[in-house]
C-alpha cells in the first residue's frame, strides 16, 4: 500500500515515472508483442467512411472493456476518440492511448463531469469525429451495455459498429472483466458486425430494449470472430 501510494504521488520522480515512463514502457512491450502475432479481419470496410470523415455524424465503435487491447493496435492514429475516466488509472491509461494517437475524452460517475463528457462526444459525433466506446465499462457489470451508448447513438443519429476479437492462445486476468491479452505468436482474428441504428427520442423501455440488442450484437460479433478464426485455421 505505501508502495502504491509513493508511485501515484505527484511528486518527483515517481509523477515522472506514472506520466512518461510507464506509458512508453507499456507500448514498447505492447509493439513487441503484437509483432509477433498474426491478425486477420473481417468486416472493417464498414469503418471506412467514418474514418475518412465522410460520414456526418460519424459512426460511433464499441467493443467490451476486456478486449480493448487490439482495437488499440489496429486502429492507432486514426483519430478515433475514446473515454476515460479521472481516476488515477484512467489517467495513466489516457497518457497510453494518447501515445497511440487516440484522442481521451475525460468522463466520471461525478454528474457534472459525466454531463461534460456527454455533451463533448456528442459535438465530436456531430463534427464527423469518430468516437469508440465500451458500453460495459469502466466498472461493469461485465458484458452488460449501459444506456449512454444507446442516448449517443439516438440524439445523433449516429449508426453503431459492433466489435470483437477472438485469439488462439491468451492471458486472461483476474479483474472484474476478464482483460484478456493475446499471447505471443498467436492468432487473432477481429470481426466489425452490421451497423446498429437507434430511433430518436427513445423512451426508457425502449433504452432498456436497445442496450440489450447492443450487447447481442457485439457478442454476435465475437462469435463470427471465433467462426474466422476456427475457419482460417483448417
């Protein structure tokens, strides 16, 4: 614990160590291990037009919070804004994503802060700024899509690209999301499902029906993942 404590200290040199060091020792070991892999995709064409800001508003990405990992790779320097949180790890993570060119927005649980975040993305979506989420983050439930993908989505009119990978051989860690990393040398295969568009002015009962066609569709995804994958191997 004093450990912990004297790291995240805004002192020096542990704020130098949290602010520079870790994040570029975390992509350095990251480039060397996805180096090292093979990577297939399907479905990623549906990303185009919104990548090339074609699209207004532009789509909006969302995977689970376990497998952010290989959107991070695959997708760096393409602009795509993403959220985290205030926290002393959201921060740090931020620091990391930022070093692959992911452009943070800074949310919290904190009303104001949330309400900030909200508006922001929504500005960005509406300027053809493509936004990538994890509807079941930063604390769960896992797998579980919260109602502010779904608002996003239906205030924008914004379409949703459902994502997921699947990998031969993987770490999974003991966190409440199961963060699961790819192994070295193994396979990966991502998957990028059929858009999901959201009506205006969806009503609660409607959000609550949405949320669970969001996590459906994601999961789909991860299965047709795993169908690629199986299927490249034979």
């Amino acid at each position: 614990m004093f450990l912990r404590h004297t790291i995240w200290s805004e002192e020096q040199p542990w704020n130098f160590l949290r602010v520079w060091f870790i994040p570029r020792l975390f992509r350095f070991l990251h480039s060397g291990l996805f180096n090292t892999l093979t990577i297939t995709t399907t479905g990623v064409h549906r990303m185009t037009p919104s990548l090339d800001g074609l699209e207004k508003p532009a789509a909006l990405f969302v995977i689970w919070h376990d497998q952010t990992l290989v959107p991070l790779h695959l997708f760096r320097g393409a602009g795509i804004t993403t959220l985290m949180s205030t926290s002393r790890n959201g921060r740090l993570f931020a620091d990391v994503w930022g070093l692959f060119g992911w452009p943070v927005i800074f949310g919290s649980t904190n009303k104001k802060a949330a309400v900030a975040a909200l508006r922001d993305m929504l500005n960005r979506l509406e300027n053809s700024v493509t936004v990538g989420l994890t509807p079941d983050g930063p604390r769960g439930p896992r797998h579980e899509a919260h109602g502010g993908t779904v608002y996003l989505a239906s205030k924008t009119g914004t379409q949703i690209l459902p994502m997921a990978w699947r990998t031969s051989n993987a770490w999974v860690l003991p966190t409440w999301d199961k963060y699961t990393i790819p192994k070295p040398f193994s396979r990966v295969h991502l998957h990028v499902g059929p858009p999901l568009r959201i009506p205006p002015k969806v009503s609660r009962e409607e959000t609550d029906e949405w949320q669970l066609k969001l996590a459906a569709a994601i999961d789909e995804a991860g299965r047709v993942a795993q169908w690629e994958l199986d299927n490249r191997a034979g």
